[in-house]
C-alpha cells in the first residue's frame, strides 16, 4: 500500500477524531471533581459568556422532583470585571474578588480551601442563584454576599472548633447531621471543605431537599445524604438517634427549642454546634434546664468572625455527656410550643433567619 494512499487516509481519521471529541466535550463536560483549569478555558464561548449546563427542572415523568443537567461554571464565577477567577492567565493580586476570596477567609482560622473546593462552591452558587426562588433557598444575592454571609458563615462553625476539636469531630469516618439545612447551610459548606466527614443534611421542606440532592450529586458529593423529615421523628430512628459525633444548625430555632431538636441525634462524647449571633448570654441561660435535662453539659459560647460584619457571631457549644432520655424528643411541634424549662416561651428571642426558616 502506498504512502499516497496512507497519509490522506491517517490524516482524515485523526482530524474526524478531534472533532468528534471536541463536540462531545462541548455537550458531555467533565464532571467537576476532572475539571481543569485549561478545560475550563475551553467551555468559554464568546467574550464573556459561558454555555450554562447547570439547571434544575421538572422530572418528565410528573411530580415534583427536581433533576439535574451536567455542571459548567457560569461565565460570572469564572469572570469579574475582565479578571479571570480561575483558569490560565489569572492574575495573583491583593485585592482577589469573589469565591478565590473564601480560602483567604478561612485560611486565617486554619481552615484549607482547595481551588477544586472552591470551584465546588462557584458551582454551588450558580444553583443557588438559578433557583433560589423557584425552592425560596435564600433572600441573599450576588456573589460577595454569598460568599460572606453563607459560606464563609457557615464555616464559622469549624473556625470556634480548635484544631484537636476538628480532628476528633470532623475526622476521617466522623458523623455530621445539620438540623433544619434549609439551602444547605452550615452543612453543605461543611461537606465540602471536610470531605472525610459523612454528611446528613436534614430538612423538612421538600422542595429544599430536592434542591440539595441536585447540589449533592452536581458535586459529586457522595459523602452526603439528604433526608427529608422532621427532625423529632428522625431523632426516634434507630439509624440516627444518638449517632453523630457532631451537630449543626443555623437560624433555625431559639435555644431552648433547639436543644430538644439536635441533642438527640448527638452520641455521648459528641458536641452539638448552633451558629447565633452576637449577645446570646441570656438566651443561653434560658437553654440551661433543656440541655441538662438532654444529657448535655452547660454550654460554651465562642465568638467568631469569618467574613467582614460588624459584631463577631457566637458558637454555642454543647457537650454530650449522657444519654437523652427515651421520652425526648416529644412529638412534632411540641419542642416549639413549649421548649423545655421555659415558663413563658413568648419571651425567648426567635432567630432571625435569611430564608424562610429551614424545616427541623
């Protein structure tokens, strides 16, 4: 066989190879976790646009489900003001915008953020951007004040604990459940800087848990699991009473209602974590007979600040000392109607939340 013959032939089949890949890249793009800075590069159509795959939408078959199409950043994460976040040619400068400015935030509390991390969490926030009020996820908008006031928020948790602390509560094969998610928050944040944890983020709403399971699997998350239910009927499962290391919750309950609501998922030797605002003293005092009565000791407040806010947060630390006795929790509502040791439950300051309140 010739030479003439053979080099037309090898150059048509590898040039009919290349578009074919090329095409089905464009259509089929990497999952996250294989993402690179160049195949980043490469999804970018036009000046400043990016074809967007991320989306939720109806199931086909009815009901009230939501599914997934295959994750690619948004042209707003990867692009501000002409800068490049992430990809070839991002220029290192002291003024770094956007999600790149998280891994600052937590790096001052010892916390590490990857930039496959961080492209989880820009992938995390274009689907809470798109969606927001289709699942009414949050009243908060615009990358920086996610970043601030979710994410960075939400690691508020781990920067109160000390470093021993995260190794025995957030370490390899360790157990976090978080009461009442809502969006995802604390939890969501959690699982994706502590890998290593396994993740229950816990909601009554459906469409809020419908919504994570897309980010669950769009992240490619599968230390997480998502469960719809009430947090006072889950808390009576074999499979979750007293069985976490660690327990969390933001804006979701005052103190003494959240009590009865997370230290029964907590194990003996395991610590329940509620991320609160600033001058909590009081409402911490009135949670004293509750979590005494739950097998808990009195509770440790800790100030903590990871994005910019004028007063610092409050972690309030509870740890499990003995068992929840089997009558705890009561049935759905009654911890919110009456919380535990609080004669007159009207005078408990209620929480103020950035959603409607994720459903415990």
């Amino acid at each position: 066989m010739s030479l003439n013959y053979l080099l037309p032939t090898s150059i048509a089949l590898m040039t009919a190879h290349f578009i074919h890949g090329l095409t089905a890249s464009r259509a089929y793009p990497e999952p996250l976790s294989e993402l690179t800075n160049d195949s980043l590069i490469q999804t970018f159509h036009g000046k400043n646009r990016l074809s967007t795959k991320v989306g939720i939408q109806k199931r086909a078959a009815g009901g009230h489900g939501l599914s997934w199409r295959r994750p690619c950043l948004d042209s707003r994460l990867l692009w501000n003001d002409g800068k490049k976040i992430f990809g070839r040619g991002h220029e290192k400068h002291p003024g770094r915008t956007h999600l790149e400015r998280l891994i600052d935030q937590a790096g001052r509390a010892g916390i590490q953020i990857s930039q496959d991390q961080c492209k989880q969490f820009a992938v995390y926030h274009e689907l809470l951007e798109e969606h927001r009020k289709r699942a009414n996820l949050t009243s908060i908008t615009g990358l920086d004040r996610v970043r601030d006031e979710l994410f960075a928020r939400s690691l508020e948790l781990a920067a109160a604990l000390t470093p021993a602390e995260r190794a025995r509560y957030l370490g390899d094969g360790k157990r976090l459940i978080d009461v009442g998610t809502g969006a995802g928050f604390p939890g969501l944040p959690m699982a994706i800087v502590f890998p290593a944890t396994h993740v229950t983020l816990l909601d009554g709403t459906r469409k809020k848990t419908d919504f994570l399971a897309v980010v669950v699997e769009a992240l490619g998350l599968e230390h997480v699991e998502v469960v719809n239910g009430r947090a006072e009927e889950l808390a009576r499962n074999d499979a979750h009473r007293e069985s976490y290391d660690i327990v969390t919750s933001r804006a979701l309950a005052a103190l003494p209602e959240l009590a009865e609501l997370t230290l029964p998922f907590c194990k003996v030797g395991g610590m329940s974590l509620a991320l609160k605002g600033a001058n909590v003293d009081e409402e911490a005092k009135s949670a004293a007979s509750a979590a005494a009565q739950l097998g808990a000791s009195t509770a440790l407040l800790r100030p903590v600040a990871l994005g910019p806010r004028p007063e610092p947060d409050t972690a309030v630390l509870w740890r499990k000392v003995s068992n929840t006795p089997t009558r705890f929790p009561r049935r759905t509502g009654i911890p919110h109607k009456r919380p535990l040791g609080v004669p007159n439950p009207s005078s408990v300051k209620k929480p103020v939340s950035d959603t409607d309140e994720g459903g415990a």
